[in-house]
C-alpha cells in the first residue's frame, strides 16, 4: 500500500488503515513502538502481546463461566481399567 506523509500539527505524520489497526487491536491512543531501521521505520504496539486473550477466548466461544476443573472427569480408558492400581 502507499501513502503520503502528512502534515499533522507541527509534526509530519501517515493515516493508518483502519484494517491494519484492526489486525493488532489498536485504537486511539494505543502506545506503540517505533523503531529507525535501515530499510525503514517500523510500528509495533506495546505492551503483552497476550494481553485479555483468556476473555477474547471466552467471549469467542460462548463460555462466561468458569470452566470445570477436571477436564477429563468421567473419562476412563484401557490404563484406567487395566493398569491403574488403587
């Protein structure tokens, strides 16, 4: 994609695709990093990358609530019958 720098204020600045912020999760004033590298500049957000992901995750699935605590409860296989030895 190209774009032109802009005069923004006293400073000079680039209009960043709403999409581009999306693919990150960034919105006004999200604090990124911005480094000077040989073949340009780049922009990174800050921060944990893996930040709310565990409430996105649920949000996404449909679970609010706690999840059970022993997954595999009621699950029993060949070791369990066999093997297992109480």
């Amino acid at each position: 994609m190209k774009s032109n720098i802009r005069k923004i204020g006293n400073s000079k600045g680039i209009v960043i695709p709403p999409a581009f912020l999306a693919e990150f999760r960034l919105e006004k004033d999200s604090d990124v990093e911005i480094e000077l590298r040989s073949d340009g500049i780049l922009i990174k957000p800050t921060g944990n990358p893996r930040a709310g992901w565990e409430q996105r995750f649920q949000e996404n699935s449909g679970q609010v609530e706690e999840p059970e605590s022993d997954f595999y409860e009621g699950i029993s296989n060949a070791f369990d019958e066999e093997e297992w030895t109480w």
